[in-house]
C-alpha cells in the first residue's frame, strides 16, 4: 500500500494550505456587555459594585488629602515663630531696627513662645531688647521694656549687657535715675564676671548722664574710670574728648538734644573745657 502523507523532505503540493492559528470570533469585552444585556441583575449589582469601590477610592483619597493638610498646617505653625526670629535677626544685622522690634513684638505677644526652649525664649528676648534701644520709635515699646525686665527678674538672669541695654533706654527715655541704676548693675556685672573692658560702655553712659545734668564731679569721676580701663583706646583726655565731641550728631542722642535744648550744649562745653584744663595743669605738672 501506498504512503500518501508528505514526507520530512517532500514540499507541500500547490494545492496544500498552510494551518493557521484560529482567531476567536468575539473579544472578552464583547462577551461580556452580552452576558450583561441578558442578566440585567449582574449589571446592576456590578454597576453597585463599581459605584462603591470608587466612592471608597474618592473617601481614602480626600482623606489622604486631609491628614497631609493638617500635618502641613502643623509643621508650618511650629516653624513660623523660628522664620519670624530668622527674619528679625536678620533686619538687625541691617540695622533695620525698627522692623526688628516690630518683628519680636508680635513674637513674644504670642502664646507660643512659652513652646521654646528657654534658651530660645532669652534670644528673642535679647534681640527684642537690642532692637527697641536702637529703634527710632522705641519709646513706642515701653510695655515690652517692662515684659523684658520680667523675664529678666524670673526665668533669665540678669546680665552685664541686658543691664546695659536698659541703662541706655531709660537714658535715651529721660528716665536718667533708673539709667544710672542700670549702667551701675551693668558694671558690677562685668568686673565680677573680669569683663573690665566691657565696663567702659557702661561708664560712657555714666558720663553721659553727668554731663546732661550738669554734674561735673561726677563727669570727671566717670572719665577717670573710663580711661583707666581702657588707655589702649584712651591714652589721655584728649582722646576721650574727641569721642564725647561726637555726642551731639549721634542719632540717639537727638531726643536728649531735644528734650535738655541749650542746657546739653552748655554743658558739653563746660566739661569739655573741664578736661582740657586738667589736660594743662598735668602737663604743666609733669615739666
């Protein structure tokens, strides 16, 4: 009998057709939107199905949104009282003093400052305290000198420089006796602590006190101390002189100008002329 099957090395005859793979004659899709139309119940439950899963979706998601918001809004609250001490640190380095004081003046009206660290409560305080004595407007911040000083008396000790700082608020303030309580601390302070060089500000601010009440023992008392401390700046009362000359076109000495009128300028040359006549007698003395 006769093979008739094609063997491995014969090719397929013209008249032989390739096998083909078989294409589906529906899609899944189509199958399905079928299955749906004739069990319109498993339509509606799938539709319910549906509907459900992305309300779910929608929820988690909003919530998702929410809690992020919330942990924002919190980080944001717990920063915002450190951006606001940057900035003011920064408007002081710019000696832009009056936005600095405004700055701290709402810092420390907030209840969040007791959140500090007390070490970061003494730094605004302190800032807030430079910057006040050196503002234009600082007897506009007289209600937070006060807060100041009471925080100074609690939680913050009281310090050479804080009490200096006082001594020349209360002095640009015409409060003169509560300014020389001040300057007096500052220096006790600073020679307790062996700071003797640092007591000189203090001291200036001592004569200059002396010399708007016209008290000249004291002036000459204060000068005395000043040079002492310090003879690499001030070697003699010419030196010291030239310094208080300068007094008059300091800005913070124009509310004293103005409010002492001619009796500072009377003053200022009488103490001057003080000096320079112990300037001759000791040179006199010393031929």
């Amino acid at each position: 009998m006769t093979d008739q099957s094609t063997t491995p090395h014969q090719t397929p005859s013209s008249n032989t057709d390739a096998v083909q793979p078989t294409a589906p004659s529906t899609s899944f899709v189509a199958d399905f939107i079928v299955l749906l139309e004739r069990h319109p119940v498993v339509s509606k439950a799938l539709t319910f199905i549906f509907s459900a899963l992305s309300g779910a979706a929608l929820a988690l998601s909003a919530s998702f949104q929410f809690i992020e918001q919330q942990v924002q809004d919190q980080a944001e609250a717990k920063l915002a009282p450190y951006e606001k001490l940057f900035s003011a640190q920064s408007l002081i380095t710019s000696e832009e003093y009056d936005l600095a004081a405004q700055e701290l003046h709402e810092l420390i009206a907030e209840t969040s400052i007791e959140k500090f660290p007390k070490n970061t409560q003494n730094t605004i305080y302190d800032n807030l305290l430079f910057a006040i004595v050196n503002a234009d407007h600082y007897a506009d911040y007289e209600p937070d000198i006060y807060k100041i000083k009471t925080k100074f008396h609690g939680s913050a000790p009281s310090t050479g420089w804080r009490s200096q700082q006082l001594g020349w608020y209360f002095m640009r303030l015409g409060k003169y006796g509560k300014a020389i309580e001040y300057f007096n601390n500052s220096k006790s302070a600073f020679d307790s602590e062996g700071h003797y060089l640092a007591s000189v500000d203090p001291l200036r601010g001592l004569l200059t006190i002396a010399i708007v009440q016209g008290k000249m023992n004291d002036a000459k008392d204060a000068s005395e101390k000043i040079i002492a401390t310090n003879n690499m700046i001030y070697r003699n009362n010419d030196d010291l002189i030239a310094d208080v000359k300068q007094m008059p076109s300091n800005k913070y000495f124009l509310s004293i100008r103005s409010r002492e009128r001619e009796t500072f300028e009377t003053n200022l040359e009488n103490y001057i002329n003080l000096m320079q006549d112990q300037d001759k007698r000791l040179k006199k003395t010393n031929k």
